[in-house]
C-alpha cells in the first residue's frame, strides 16, 4: 500500500533520516517511537509529499488517499469548528457536529471561531478533521498532545473506532498511546 525504499534526507547538511526502508499494509496500525529528533515527522511529511527525499523513494497506490493530524493544529483561525472539519468532509454537519460533541467541545462553543478555544480543543478539532475527511492511510504526529489524561483517553477510543479498516501511522512519545500498534523502527 505505502512503501519507503532507501529513503534519505538531510537538512542543512545534517542527516536525519539515512536508508529507511518500510512498508505500511493496508488495514496495519503502525507507530513510530523515538527520540526527538530522530526522522519520525520527516519521513511522515516525506509520505505526504510535504518534503522530497534527497535519495530513495516511495512507492503508493496511484489513488491512496491520506489525512493528517500534524504536531500544530493547522487550523483556520477564523472559522468555526465544523467549519474547519467541513474543508476537508464530505459528512453532512450533523455528522460532523456529533464527532465534535463526541470528542468534548461544548455545545456553546460550536458557533465560535476556534481562534477562541483552548490548545486542547483546537487539538481535537484537528483529530475530527482528519477523522471524518476521505482517507485510506491517517499519519497521527503526537495527536494527543495537550490533553487531560481522560480527554486523551477518550480521543484515543475514538481514533480507534474511526480507524478499524484504515491504515494508520501514529508517532508518540507515550508508551500507552502505542499500545496495540505494531512497533516500527527508524534505523
């Protein structure tokens, strides 16, 4: 489904990702531990096109679709929520709505711009947007960062129920977010 064969990559010089090779299997929830610092965003933003590998390459299905929930929320300050999640959804609003409901936004919160939400809640918008857009592969960087304990729990539940059929590749520092992911190693 989604192969790096002998990718490399370097910034300024300073090599950060030197030979990688794997393979993501249609359906497989993978994850990516390491150090900061260690290629795990880059070879994400390489997957994505984001970024052009200095040697190496990646082969894909000509049509996979792909979703993101990067380290930054990358949302449109000025927009609602649903808003934001509708740019890339095909749901209708309803649906779109209950997600963010599910995830915990307030119902009052809804008709705000998300420039006034917390980092948390803007976290969770970015997890519905990516959840409900068109997708066969999700790249997860640090999804869960700046949520409560119970929050994050619930976030994670969620990612899992969204995801049973699709491909999924999470990076995390956090041992219980890995848990049933099968390990990958950047070496």
């Amino acid at each position: 489904m989604l192969e790096a064969i002998q990718l490399s990559k370097s910034f300024d010089g300073r090599p950060v990702l030197v030979n990688v090779s794997l393979r993501l299997k249609k359906g497989g929830h993978y994850c990516l531990m390491g150090a900061s610092g260690s290629g795990k965003t880059t070879l994400v933003n390489l997957f994505l096109g984001l970024i052009r590998p200095d040697s190496g390459s990646i082969r894909r299905a000509p049509d996979l679709r792909m979703s993101a929930v990067f380290q930054e929320d990358r949302l449109l300050e000025q927009m609602t929520a649903a808003a934001n999640v509708a740019l890339v959804s095909k749901e209708p609003g309803s649906v779109i709505e209950r997600l963010l409901l599910r995830l915990g936004i307030a119902p009052e919160s809804l008709p705000q711009p998300v420039s006034t939400y917390s980092g948390g809640m803007k976290r969770r918008v970015a997890l519905a947007r990516a959840l409900l857009s068109c997708y066969d592969v999700l790249f997860l960087d640090e999804p869960y960062k700046g949520l409560d304990a119970q929050t994050r729990a619930l976030a994670m539940q969620i990612v899992r129920e969204y995801t049973k059929e699709k491909t999924v590749l999470l990076i995390t520092h956090d041992p219980a977010e890995a848990e049933g992911y099968i390990p990958l190693q950047l070496k």
